[in-house]
C-alpha cells in the first residue's frame, strides 16, 4: 500500500479530539464547536443554525458531528441549511471529524459542526 501525506496549505484540519475537546490547529476547543478550512470557535448547539447560516455562500456543505452516537438533527436546523442551499451530513462526531479532513484534502467547501464526545 502507498501512503500519500495529505497537505491542507493555510486550511485548518481537525488534528484530534477527545473527552469533550477537539484540537483544531493550534487551538484546543472545548465543548461544542463550528470549524471552517479558515476558523473555528464555539458553536450553541443544535438550536444555534444563525451561526452555519453566516457561511452562505462559503460552504456547499455542513458535516453534524452528533457526539458519541448519530442522532437526528432538529427539523428547524436542516431546513433552515437546505433551505439556503447548504447541504447537511449528519453523523457522528468521529465521523465527521474525519470526513472533514478528507473533503478538507480534496479541496471542497466544507465546514463541520460538532458535539463533543464525551
């Protein structure tokens, strides 16, 4: 098998979590948190879609990293993202971590919601 190292250039990655943190570039974030390829910072939860909706136009979609387990997000919050032309994935949140990274590599518009795990 053939390893490639993937490189983000200036785009902030998700280099780990844990126990209700996630360690996004140099930051440590605690709780739950929004990250963009450029920012990341708090996020109120499942009742906070005002924050995503800022990224109109930046993003083509938003990961849903639900903590431990997948669960459904509250019909307000998707529709309020779909209805503004972003799509939502929802999963877990070591999922989403991962899958952030990877579209993240490949270049796409993406950001991530995410619960911690805890």
């Amino acid at each position: 098998m053939r390893l490639t190292e993937i490189t983000y250039g200036q785009a902030l990655a998700i280099e780990s979590y844990g126990p209700g943190f996630f360690r996004v570039g140099t930051h440590v974030l605690r709780g739950a948190c929004l990250v963009t390829p450029w920012d990341a910072g708090p996020w109120g939860g499942m009742a906070d879609f005002t924050t995503p909706l800022a990224l109109l136009g930046r993003i083509d979609v938003l990961l849903v990293g639900t903590g431990r387990e997948i669960a459904q997000v509250p019909g307000a919050f998707r529709d309020a993202m779909e209805a503004a032309g972003i799509g939502v994935e929802v999963m877990n949140s070591p999922a989403a971590c991962r899958t952030y990274n990877v579209l993240l590599g490949e270049g796409r518009r993406v950001a991530a919601c995410l619960l911690p795990v805890p």
